[in-house]
C-alpha cells in the first residue's frame, strides 16, 4: 500500500501497545503521508510510550510524523471520551483521511465451557470490553469527524475465523468476536459514504490455523486434541510457530518430547539463534557477545525476543544455561503480548502442566538452582515475580518443551515451547508425527484418521521394552502410560527375540548369557564412541555380533543397536560394503517394529540407501531411496529440506540404475574413475 492510498490521515489504533496492534502502528508510520498523526491507545502506558518513542524517531517521525498516546480503558465511557478528544486536539485542516482501527480485545477465559457462565457481571464485563467498548467509540469517532467534502473515513475491525467459526470452551471470544462483525456489517449498510472492513489477520499472523482439530476432555489424560474431520497420511493438521525458543548451550542428554544423546561442542555460537540453521561463519551480537545470527535479516527478526536477553546477559557477563534463558523469554514474552498470541492458540502458555509436585528431591534441587540463577539473570523494570510462578514456568519448560532441530533436522540444536502441540498427549503407537519446518512445527497425520479420533504423538522412541518406556515417560512426564502397546506388551517379544533357524532356538541360559554380554559390549562401545576410537568402535561391534549370531534375533534391541553404531561408523571410515550389510539387517529388522510410516524408519532408511549407494549397490540402494521418500513424504512434506535432498538423490541414483542396466562394466568403470578424482563423503557422522 502506498501512501498516496492513505493520504494525510489521523490514524487511531487501539490495543496498540503489543502484539498484531503493535504491528499495525509500525506499518501504518510507513505508508501514510508527512503530517499525518497516529493515535495510540493502550491500557499499557510503559509500551505504549515507548512504541511512541520508536516511531517518533524513526525516519517518518523526522519527516513530520506525529504520535501521540492515550491511556484509556475502553469498557469505560471515560476511556472512550478521552480517545475522542485527543483525536479532535490533533486534527487539523491538512488531514484528508480519518481512520479507526478497533484492534483492542481479549480474549476471556477459553479454559471453560458455556455452561459454566452463570455470572452475569463477568460476561458483561467482557462484552463491554469486546462489544461495547467498539460499538461506542466507533459511534462517537464518526460525530466526532462527520462527513465532509475532501475527507474520506475508514473504519476497520479486527475480527478472526472465531466469528464465523464455533471453537468449544471459547463461548466468550467467539460472540465478541461474531457481535462485532456483525455490528460493523450493519454500519456498512448505513453509511454508504464510509468505508467498513472487517479484517481477520489469521491468514498473516498465525501459521496455519485448527479447523483440523479441536480441545477436549481426555479424561484421565486431562486435555487433548482430537480431529474435527477425516484427515488422510501426510496431512498437516496445525503448524505453529514457537511461543519463545533459544538455542542449546552445547550437546547433551535432554528429555523433551523425545529422547536425544550427544555430547560435546558449544551450540551457541555454530546455530542462528534466529532461524535455527547450523553453519558455520555466524554474526555476533556486538553487545552481548552470546548471540550469533546468520545475517543482519535474522537479527533484525530476532530482536524483540533478544533484545532483553542482550541486556540481561551484559548484566551479569555472561549467559545462562538454556533453561534459564527460556524461562526469562518466555516470561518476557508474556508482559509483552500475555500468554497467547494468536487466535489459533488453545490455550495461554502459564496455563499449562508444570508437575513441579510430582518431582523427585533430587530434581527440585535442581529446580531451586534454576530458580536461584534466574533471579540474578531476570531483568524486567519493577516486575517481579514469586519464586512459585517462576517454578512453574521451568515445569511448565520441562514438561512441555520441544526440541528444534537445524534445517536437516539431523541435530537437535535448541528447545522452544509450543502451547497447541502441548496438548497433544502421548501414544506408543500414535497417529501422528512432529516435525520442524521452516522455522515452525507441523503436527502431520501418519496415516487416516477418523472424524473424533484423538491426535497423538510419541513422547520416546518406541524401540524399548514397554517396561522401559513406561519407566522414562512416569520419570520425565509424569504419567503412566495405558496405550495398547504398552498394556499387552505388543512386539516386546520381537524386541527381545532369540535366534530361530530350521525351528531349532538356543537355550534360555544361552540367550541370558548372551544378552549380559551384549549390555557389557554396548556401554564399551559408546564409551569408544565418545573417545572417538572408530577403529576400535568397529573391533567391538564385530567381536559383538559375533558372539550374538545365531543366539539373538535380528529384531532383538541389543543386536539392532549394534549395527546401527556399526553402520555409521564403518561408512564414516568409508568401509561401505560392510556398512551397507550392517544397515539391511538394521532396517528389516526395524520394518518388524516400527510403524510403516514412522519418522525415524524413514530417516534410518535414507542413510542405509545411500551407503549401499556409496558401496556401489545402486540397485539395492536405490529402491531404498525411493522406499524412504514415500516415508518423508507423509512425515516431513515435499518441501522439507531432507525431502528435497532425497529426491534430488532419487532422481541422481535412477539416472545410474539406467545406465548400470545398459552396461554394468561401463557403470563401474565411470564410478571407480569418479572416485578416484573425488573422494566419497560419508552418508553420516560418527560424531
């Protein structure tokens, strides 16, 4: 829009203080004419001002901008009247265009249903606030400023697909927000001369919307999601940006949402704290010194979360753990825009589980450090908070954190919050799988799912004994599991399998015997690993299999394990034809466990195809290519930079199929020649 659409106008916006009326006064400053005044008002006078502030020394406010502030509360009629009379103060002759934009609202309680409303104070309160309130300062703008020749009037609403659309337990959000566009619908018809729009930024501000989904009472589970329509393999049902999210310290063992081994290496500085990306020649924040962002464009994007974090950290000198650092974004967020900052949004950050009364001793001394660090990092004016809220914002951090993955989604490289995912509750077996895309979550469907059925996702790998599984969610989430799988131990038998050939088994001490060993070779093997002995990785893993042939099957854990190290480290040494053995056992005996479309199946399918690639088995390597692409497909999209790696590799090794069936000598002459003008990556880091 240019400013010749706006002329010189007297804008006034409320709810300008945060959030999408925040945004509303930036980009109105940029597109109306020098001498046009913005009208600010807020209930917020700290914001308020300093958003007058920002504007008023920008470029446009140097060329003649005007904006002033008024602090008002809109469900009085004093708040409405002082609206009206600094608008009139700020007129002048030269203004050509009067434009309200009834941005204010809130969103009321969406925790409780219709017929929980029994008192009518509080529903007035509310409809005064979100009905009223728009109703009585749209009426006393347009006395205020009738019509007059040379000056156009545009009124504008802020509405959402809440005020066509039912949305359960938000009874109060949805009629303020169908009342208001009606009311302005009506205003339409009446004054032909003036310009209505009623506005729903959704499509701008939130990152796909829940149609596909809505809350409900799960029972003993609490709050959950089920879907509202049939839903086929490969949907997504929501995507959803990150509430607040910061970037690990360095690699480590965390739980949040699924599990995640590494050790070593400082993230900070090699990941965009921004966009996530990892790579390497990052940009450093001049002032904290902590931040690192891949260009001017992320750390532009990246200041408003950072910039109190920038301070605090100079504070202090240096920067918190992760916990720490997520904590304070996510309490600084909610000053800012409160606890929800969409209208998708089902439920307000602080109203999640935190489980802080179900901790061990040992993990509330932990929680008393956290809160102990965060008080000499936390920064915010006069605002404070009690040591129990700040407790339950890290519950609520543990419990319901989310790891970020970097662009491959090879590496988990920082933890964010994601309040519409939080209330997807747990399945062993679930319907749906989790991935980051592009900056946002995308919560997509693993195979069809009937109208009512409730979405769910797996919190832990599903390759552990039900047992086992039980035990980490009870310790890291708090509940035990009763999923099908878990209550009659489905494919437990496959997980700890002995070896059956021509009907003849070994015996049960045999097997014992075996699988004590087994456990004893895996920590040798991983202790190797972290030393980075691959040689001696490699040693261990065949002495290991060795002693597991013919006593443990190919589904048996401790024997999958085994080839999956094995098979990374035998291709990062570049030893591909045993590498490529290594992964067939590993994937046909992860096709008998994992489901067909399975996430991490697909991923373990991509690696073993290209090391048979690598190895020069191009048939073999191809058809698992195309195998895990159909995978990604449902689990991560088409547009899915691992998607669109694989088919770039699908499409390179059906080009070498063609040619190694026309003339396989001619095949393998031009590949060993390639190979040795450039040397062979490996398909995955042994790190």
């Amino acid at each position: 829009m240019s400013s010749a659409d706006l002329g010189r106008a007297l804008s006034i916006i409320t709810g300008a203080s945060r959030g999408f009326g925040r945004a509303i006064a930036r980009h109105m400053s940029r597109v109306v004419k020098p001498g046009s005044v913005l009208v600010l008002v807020a209930r917020s006078g700290d914001e308020l001002r300093a958003l007058q502030t920002e504007l008023s020394e920008c470029e446009e406010g140097r060329a003649g901008l005007v904006v002033e502030c008024v602090l008002a509360d809109l469900s009085r009629m004093e708040g409405v009247e002082s609206v009206v009379r600094a608008s009139k103060k700020a007129f002048s002759e030269e203004i050509n265009h009067i434009i309200l934009v009834n941005n204010a609202a809130s969103l009321g309680d969406v925790s409780r249903y219709t017929k929980s409303f029994t008192d009518m104070a509080e529903v007035d309160s509310y409809l005064s606030l979100n009905v009223s309130s728009s109703l009585c300062l749209t009426a006393s703008v347009l006395q205020a400023f009738p019509q007059r020749p040379g000056v156009r009037r545009t009124v504008i609403n802020i509405t959402s697909l809440c005020a066509l659309q039912p949305f359960r337990s938000w009874v109060l959000y949805c009629t303020g927000k169908a009342a208001r566009e009606m009311m302005f619908r009506v205003l339409a018809e009446e004054e032909p001369d003036l310009r209505v729009l009623n506005y729903s930024p959704a499509s701008t501000m939130t990152v796909g919307n829940m149609e596909s989904a809505e809350l409900f009472d799960a029972g003993k589970k609490g709050r959950g999601l089920r879907a509202t329509k049939e839903l086929k393999a490969g949907e997504v049902i929501f995507a959803e940006h990150g509430f607040s999210a910061v970037v690990f310290d360095s690699k480590k063992v965390f739980y949040i949402r699924q599990k995640h081994m590494f050790c070593g290496s400082f993230l900070a500085t090699q990941v965009c704290h921004s966009c996530f990306r990892h790579q390497a020649n990052l940009h450093r924040c001049a002032q904290c010194k902590f931040a690192h962002y891949c260009d001017r464009t992320c750390q532009t994007a990246c200041w408003d979360e950072h910039k109190q974090e920038c301070g605090a950290i100079k504070k202090i000198g240096n920067a918190p753990s992760e916990s720490v650092r997520l904590a304070a974004r996510v309490l600084w967020r909610i000053h800012k825009d409160t606890g929800i900052v969409s209208d998708t949004q089902l439920v307000s950050v602080d109203q999640l589980e935190d489980h802080v009364a179900d901790l061990p001793e040992e993990d509330l001394k932990q929680l008393d450090i956290d809160v102990h660090n965060f008080l000499e990092y936390w920064s915010y004016g006069s605002k404070k908070h009690s040591t129990n809220y700040i407790s339950h914002i890290f519950g609520i951090i543990k419990c319901n954190g989310f790891t970020l993955s970097d662009q491959r989604g090879l590496q988990a490289v920082g933890v964010g919050l994601f309040p519409n995912l939080c209330l997807v509750n747990h399945d062993c077996w679930p319907n749906c799988t989790v991935i980051l895309n592009h900056g946002k979550i995308e919560l997509r469907a693993m195979g069809k799912i009937q109208e009512g059925e409730e979405l769910t996702v797996s919190y832990v790998d599903f390759l552990n004994l039900s047992s086992n599984r039980q035990k980490k969610l009870k310790e890291h989430f708090h509940f035990e599991c009763t999923c099908e799988h878990c209550s009659q131990h489905i494919k437990d038998n496959l997980m700890m399998a002995p070896a059956e050939s021509e009907g003849n088994k070994p015996s049960a001490d045999k097997v014992k015997e075996v699988t004590a060993l087994s456990k004893e070779f895996l920590e040798k093997i991983e202790k190797t690993r972290i030393e980075k002995d691959y040689h001696k990785v490699v040693k261990l893993c065949r002495e290991c299999l060795e002693k597991q042939e013919n006593v443990l099957a190919d589904t048996h854990l401790y024997k999958l394990r085994v080839l999956s190290v094995g098979s990374e480290v035998l291709s990062y040494l570049q030893f591909f034809s045993e590498a490529a053995e290594y992964a067939r056992r590993m994937v046909e005996g992860y096709m008998k466990l994992y489901h067909p479309n399975n996430a991490q199946l697909g991923m373990a399918i991509m690696r073993a195809g290209v090391t048979h690639w690598h190895a020069g088995q191009i048939e073999v390597g191809h058809g698992m290519i195309c195998r895990a692409y159909g995978i990604l497909m449902v689990t991560h999209g088409p547009n899915h930079p691992i998607t669109r790696d694989l088919e770039s590799m699908r499409i390179q090794t059906e080009m070498e199929l063609k040619m190694f069936k026309q003339n396989e000598h001619v095949y393998h002459t031009m590949r060993d020649a390639a190979l040795k003008t450039q040397p062979m990556t490996s398909s995955s880091s042994a790190h």
